[in-house]
C-alpha cells in the first residue's frame, strides 16, 4: 500500500511540477509547490484508501471502514503532513532555482 501511495505522489508531483504553474514569479515558487503538494497528498491517500478497502475488503470480517481510513491517513499521519510541508518547499524551492541557472548555463553554452 505504501509503495502504490509513494508512486502515485510522485507520479503527480513530477508531472505537476511540469505542467502547472499557479504563480510565475519565482518569489511566489513555494505557492506553487504547496499546490502541487497537496494535490499529490490527496492523490496518493485517495489511491494508499482505495488499495486498502480492496484488500482489507475481501476479507471476511471487511473491518476497514471510512473512519479507519480518516484515522490512519489523516488523524495518525497528521505529524508527518505538517513537516511536509515545511521541509519539502524548503528543499525544493532551492533545486528550483539551481535547476533554472543550469538550464540559463546550458544556453548560453551552446550559443
């Protein structure tokens, strides 16, 4: 489950990242990175819900439920939300930018 959800967050961070651009000055670049986080957060809790309703659905005693969900997506990782969002924008915003000066180095390079 923890596999499916990890690849579906960055299956859509990735292509996110790549196509969507809220706020193009790059003052605002943490704006955007939160969007695309919490996009992805839902996307891969929405899929991590749905593999385990499936799975701890065909079993006899079905005892997965929507609070069981809440609870062990929401409630329990809700430390784990928080420094997310802290710490991914404050990694990323600087990989940002030296990916923007590589690609100004690489132009420049082949004029």
């Amino acid at each position: 489950c923890m596999a499916l959800e990890c690849g579906v967050y960055g299956l859509v961070a990735g292509l996110l990242s790549a196509k969507l651009v809220i706020m193009k000055d790059e003052k605002f670049n943490f704006v955007n990175i939160i969007i695309i986080l919490i996009i992805a957060m839902i996307a891969g809790r929405v899929v991590g819900g749905l593999f385990n309703a499936i799975y701890l659905g065909i079993k006899p005693d079905a005892s997965y439920t929507f609070k069981a969900f809440l609870n062990s997506y929401i409630v329990v990782q809700l430390p784990s939300i928080i420094l997310q969002f802290i710490l991914i924008p404050i990694i990323v915003t600087p990989l940002k930018k030296l990916e923007g000066n590589n690609k100004i180095e690489e132009s420049e390079a082949n004029e």
